[in-house]
C-alpha cells in the first residue's frame, strides 16, 4: 500500500517538475537580454552559454528560422543560403547594444 503512495507522489513530484519548466521557459528577449543566446552571421540563432533550456530554445527557434527562410527563398528563385546570409546580415544590424553577435573571433557583446 506505501509502495503505491510512494509512486503516486512521485508521479505528481515529476508532473509538477515537467510543468513548472515549461512554465518558467525562456523567450527569445530573456534568453539575449541575460547573455545566453546571441545572432550568428548564419542567420541563425546560437548558444553563448550551454544549457539543455538555451538549447532547446535555440533549436525551436532555428527550426522556425529555417522554415521561413525556404519559404522566401522558394517564393523569389534564390538559393537558401543567400537567404540565410542576408538574415544573418540584418540581424546583426539589428542586435540591441549590449547582446551577443558572432563574429571571426567567436562571440562579442555589440
């Protein structure tokens, strides 16, 4: 009878766990304003720092990026990667002060 209690709490334990993570999950601004994401000249996002969250948001977020990427280049006739080097460019430009871009040496604060 205790064995099963024991099971049922920590069922509830691991449930509340798995809810409270996706409840506190990074966005895209918290993730740049605290340094742990920044813009790569690919076009992509990349992870400064390394975590399974900051990954896991990188990835959702590079998937989104790709999609929409082969979408343009699709719709004009061009390759994919020229799409991605153009993102990459304007996201640079358009990186805050103070947030994470990528460059030959590796990552710098704008």
């Amino acid at each position: 009878m205790w064995k099963n209690r024991v099971v049922l709490i920590l069922g509830t334990m691991a449930l509340l766990v798995s809810v409270s993570a996706t409840a506190f999950a990074l966005s895209l601004d918290e993730a740049k304003a605290k340094g742990l994401v920044g813009e790569k000249p690919s076009g992509y996002l990349g992870a400064v720092t390394s975590s399974g969250e900051v990954q896991a948001l990188v990835n959702e977020i590079n998937g989104k990026r790709r999609q929409a990427y082969e979408e343009i280049a699709k719709r004009n006739g061009t390759a994919l990667s020229a799409v991605e080097a153009l993102a990459g460019q304007k996201a640079t430009q358009n990186t805050k002060a103070g947030h994470f871009i990528e460059g030959p040496g590796g990552w710098t604060k704008k």
